[in-house]
C-alpha cells in the first residue's frame, strides 16, 4: 500500500485566505499519524471528508499556538462523534499541564480516553514503536523547545513468493528462516536457493517532518537518505535576517538541508503570510535541489516504493 501525505495546512502563525497553520496526516503502514494541530485542523479534515478511524497517535512539534491550537477543538469534536478508541498526544511536557483544565472544562465525560506522552525536545529518541514502524524525534533549533520527527518503517525480510511455497509444500513455519535468506532442503535432501523461494526485501519508507527551525545542518545525518523531506521554508532569503531572529529557515536554506541529507523529495512549507507570491518559495528552493514540492492547503501526496 501507498505511503501518503495530506497537508492540512501549510500556512505559518497568521492564518491567510490560502493557508492555516501547521497540520498534516501520514499514512502509513496502515495507520495514520496527525503531525501538529494548528487552528482549521479539524474543518479541513470535515471538508476533505476524511475518515480518521485509524488515527490513534497524534505528535506535537512544539507549543506555539499556530502547533497545536487546534487540539481541544479536535478531541472535543471527536467526543461529540463517539469515539471510542484512546488518542495518544506525543508531545512536551507542559502540553497536558495547558490542555487538562481545558478539557476538564469543555471536555469532560469524553467517551474514550486521551493519553498524553511527555517528549523532551532536545534528545534523539524513539517515541513511538510496533511492529512495522517507529518515531523517532529529531532535536531542532528554535525559540521554544522544538523537535521534527523522523517515521521510518521497519526491515521485514526477504519477500516470500507464495507458489513456491506451495510447490515444494514448505510449511509457514519455515516463512521466518526464508526471509532471513536461508535455503530450503526438502525431504529427499536437495537444497533449493533462497533466490528461488524469495525476492530482495522492499525498500523500507522514511519520512521526516521538520518543522519549526531555523537552519540546523547538525540534523542531516539523522534524516540521511529520507524518501520525503518536508522542511519549513518561512522565508525568502531577502528576509534571511528575519528567518535568524526568529529561528526560521529560508527555501534556500531548506534546500540545502535537503541536498546535504540527498532526500529523494523535499516539501517546504509553513510559508509567512508576509510573502504573497508563493511562487518565489519554490524558485528559491529548486536554484539549491531540484525535486522540490511547494506544499498547499488540502494538498495529497502518494508516495509508492
Ligand atoms: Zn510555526
Ligand atoms: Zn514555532
């Protein structure tokens, strides 16, 4: 199945007639992750008619509102529909010092539970793992503390082709030793290849989402190699002195990240509502690297492997 990205909102902290603030859903392995809650968050949801069953893990890049504003509104939304499975907030530690009166307020009687998971920011780590996946955080620089997060899918072994199990009546039992590359011996002794039984393993999908930052080269061996980079772009590099201040990247230097990591594709986005002509994000950006994506409100992304 397709890996995919939906951009739920691209904008930064001031909301324009194109974007809301930061949002977007990740599929992938079967379920699907909610990456930063900015204002809209929910509305977009309702008006793209998406299903959000599966979405189980919500992660939190950092406290600004433009980051998570959109949050109470969600789960309050989420207990009016009767929703019965567990929510689960990654997120720093004082999200559920903020969030908990609120909802005890407006929220209380939710029909299923909300768990937080308190991150520390400023250390790699792996925040989320099962069977065929994990999150990882990746340490960012900004004015509050900030961390991206790397999803990376987990090696699953050699593929089996099913035919051939059945015509040497290899039991499911063996799947396992196949898929680590061993050889068959059926039971009059002759061995058959590995190569024969199985095909090399699928490339394994990674995605990383970084965004607040400023420009941070220190992450680039963390996100090496990525199939899907998105990077925010706030500013244009006639502004790089405002990206400093405020600890921000420009499309050049989000593209510099992005050729230093060699990521297959970069998406910029969480564009300042100072630059009108979005067009320029995307010049700027493909001088430096050239697969580039300029990210947009209700924006969908399949990527196959
Ligand atoms: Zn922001
Ligand atoms: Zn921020």
């Amino acid at each position: 199945m397709a890996n995919k990205l939906t951009i739920l909102g691209c904008g930064s902290a001031v909301p324009t007639i194109n974007n809301n603030p930061s949002g977007q859903i990740l599929e992938m392995c079967d379920k699907l992750f909610l990456i930063d809650c900015g204002e809209g968050v929910q509305n977009t949801m309702r008006q793209m008619m998406l299903r959000t069953a599966r979405l189980y893990s919500v992660f939190i890049s950092h406290l600004h509102g433009d980051h998570c504003f959109g949050l109470l509104g969600l789960i309050s939304t989420w207990g009016m529909m009767n929703r019965t499975q567990d929510l689960h907030i990654y997120a720093h530690k004082d999200l559920e010092m903020l969030l908990k009166p609120l909802m005890e307020y407006h929220c209380h009687d939710l029909p299923y539970q909300v768990i937080f998971h308190a991150i520390d920011p400023k250390k790699k780590a792996v925040i989320f793992e099962d069977r065929t996946m994990t999150v990882s955080t990746i340490p960012l620089r900004h004015s509050v503390p900030t961390c991206g997060f790397l999803f990376e899918e987990k090696p699953r072994g050699r593929h089996i082709i099913r035919e051939k199990m059945e015509e040497y009546h290899i039991p499911y039992s063996a799947v396992p030793a196949l898929q680590a590359g061993e050889n068959w011996t059926t039971e009059d002794g002759i061995t058959v290849p590995n190569e024969e039984l199985t095909l090399p393993a699928k490339k394994l999908f990674r995605y990383a989402y970084c965004s607040d930052t400023g420009y941070k080269p220190a992450i680039v061996p963390q996100i090496k190699g990525v199939d899907v980079l998105y990077h925010e772009s706030t500013y244009l590099e006639e502004l790089a002195e405002s990206a400093k201040r405020y600890q921000h990247s420009t499309a050049k230097q989000a593209a510099k990240i992005a050729r230093k990591a060699e990521v297959g594709q970069l998406i910029i986005g969480h564009f300042s509502a100072r630059i009108t002509e979005q067009h320029r994000f995307l010049e700027e950006a493909r001088e430096v690297f050239e697969n580039v994506v300029l990210a947009e409100d209700k924006m969908v992304l399949e990527f196959t492997q």
